[in-house]
C-alpha cells in the first residue's frame, strides 16, 4: 500500500524504521522544520528527518503541514493511507477529509489522549499501558480506534525502557492495521483522560507530595527530560534514579546530604536519591557525590 508518514520525535522515528521494513514503506516522509538545541543552540533535525535520509526516503519539512504547497506535495505521492505518529502539530482540513490518516497513540484510548501519554500514566501509578490504532479526527486523539494493544508497565520501568517497548509494538500493530484493515470502533469520551504536556513544574520533585509518588515521577523523566531537587544555593541537583526509603528520614522538605545517599523528606515518606546529576557535571551515583562534597 503506498503511505505517506507524518512524525517527528525519537519514538516516531522507531515507527518508521518498522514501517519501511513492510509492504507499506512511505513514499514521503512530512516532519517539522530544523531547530535549534542544545546549549550551542545549532540547528538539528528532527529523529525522523534524520532515519528519512538515513532510509533514502523523500523528505519534506514545511513550515505547516496544512498549507497548499505540503499538502500539493502529499497529493503527489497519491497516498492509499496516511500515518502519523507523535508529530506534534495539528493536522487540519482538506487533509483530513481527502486521505485516511491512522494515529498510532502509545496509550489505551480513551486513556491519556494529548501529548504526553508514556510520561503521565507512569506518574500515576498505572500498572498497564498499551498503543492504539486510531482514524485522525479534528478532536485531540478522539477519533475511532481501530486496533489496539497492551503492554504492562513493570515496577522499575523508566521512560526509555517503556517507550522502546510501545515503539516496537505500535510499529507492528500499524503494519497489522494497514494490512487488515480493521474496522473502528468510536471511543467512550466518557472515560477520557488526558496526558498534558510536560512542563518546567513537572520536573520538580515537591516535597509536599509523596515519596511514591516522587519515585514514579523520576522514572516517568528518565533519561529523556529528567527531574530535579532544588538546593540551598538555588540551584537544582538532577536526579536519574531513586528510590523510596526503608527507614524514616528528614521531615518534609529537608534534603539531608549526610548519609549514605542524599535523601529527601516527603509529605509521606523519604526518597533516597541514587543517581544524580549536580550542576555543570555528569550523572554519578548519589555515594560519589556526598563522598566529593565531604573532600
């Protein structure tokens, strides 16, 4: 089947690796403009724009998906299907009424529709997740699903770990989608939840909330946006790894730095901060880092 693949991120990036490897290898590649990151502020492309040209896929980075000539360029690929997976702008008419578009979304729809759906249901505390298949719709992932999933998240899942193990799955159940063609089912918007983007306030680890909760929290940034504990001189000490703590610790809102890791009081319990990143520096394990503030 010839598609067209809208994406942007490391994960769509997966996604297409897989989709090229099928009978349904995109004959365009869409995906947002070069920007700047990093400190140096260089102008990088996106992973997908990166494994397009890495694939020998013709490549195309507007400004808008939506504007006449991205969407000339698309119908000149006369696509049968369009795929999209985590492209992070809006998809508008005449594209949406003039092809089917199918979403791959690494949730249980109705479940964490938006934008960050792995991140949020290991923040709170779910114990499976999944990806759905499902029709773009002008709705924020509202549309009918059409396949889906699922895939339990383990106690000591991460981000990254998770996230590579939906990559794979949602690149196998696009193929599946695209070769059955299964009919779709509309989504109970009853039962919707939804995933918010990340912010800056996100990677704050807030003492006044739990130590289970602060855990799953350092797990859901890990190693892609990472959390952090502010310190007495203003700064923020990154934090890869923790724990919640056996024994009782220092009252809510203290960071002792005087054991054998840095632990810090919660509202409820204590997290022992394994892997740190201090300022300026690399992350070290949270000993190494108490042993070099003692020297």
């Amino acid at each position: 089947m010839r598609t067209v693949y809208l994406g942007t991120s490391e994960f769509a990036a997966g996604v297409l690796r897989a989709l090229s490897s099928s009978p349904h290898r995109p004959t365009l590649v869409i995906t947002r403009p070069d920007r700047p990151r990093g400190r140096g502020r260089r102008l990088a492309s996106p992973p997908v724009a990166e494994v397009a040209r890495e694939l020998g896929i013709d490549l195309d980075q507007p400004a808008s998906v939506n504007d006449e000539t991205a969407v000339a360029r698309i119908a000149a690929a006369a696509p049968e299907a369009v795929c999209v997976c985590a492209f992070g702008a809006l998809i508008k008419e005449p594209l949406l009424s003039r092809y089917e578009i199918l979403n791959l979304h690494p949730s249980l729809l109705p479940r964490w529709r938006g934008a960050a759906p792995v991140e949020r249901a290991i923040m709170a505390g779910d114990d499976r997740t999944g990806v759905s298949i499902m029709r773009l719709t002008a709705g924020l992932d509202s549309g009918p699903v059409c396949s889906q999933q699922e895939e339990p998240i383990e106690p000591d899942d991460t981000y990254g770990t998770l996230a590579a193990r939906l990559e794979t799955l949602g690149g196998e159940l696009l193929i599946d989608a695209l070769d059955r063609r299964p009919d779709c089912t509309e989504q109970d918007d009853s039962r919707a939840t939804y995933a918010e983007k990340l912010t800056a306030a996100d990677r704050v680890l807030e003492p006044s909330r739990s130590a289970v909760e602060l855990e799953r929290t350092v797990r859901a940034l890990s190693p892609h946006v990472g959390a952090a504990v502010p310190l007495p001189d203003g700064s923020r000490l990154g934090v890869g790894e923790a724990r919640v703590a056996d024994e009782p610790g220092p009252p809510a809102g203290e960071l002792w730095l005087t054991g054998p890791l840095p632990l810090l009081g919660c509202a409820q319990g204590s997290l022992e901060l394994v892997v740190v990143q201090p300022p300026g520096r690399r992350p070290m394990a949270g000993a190494d880092y108490l042993r070099g503030r003692r020297r």
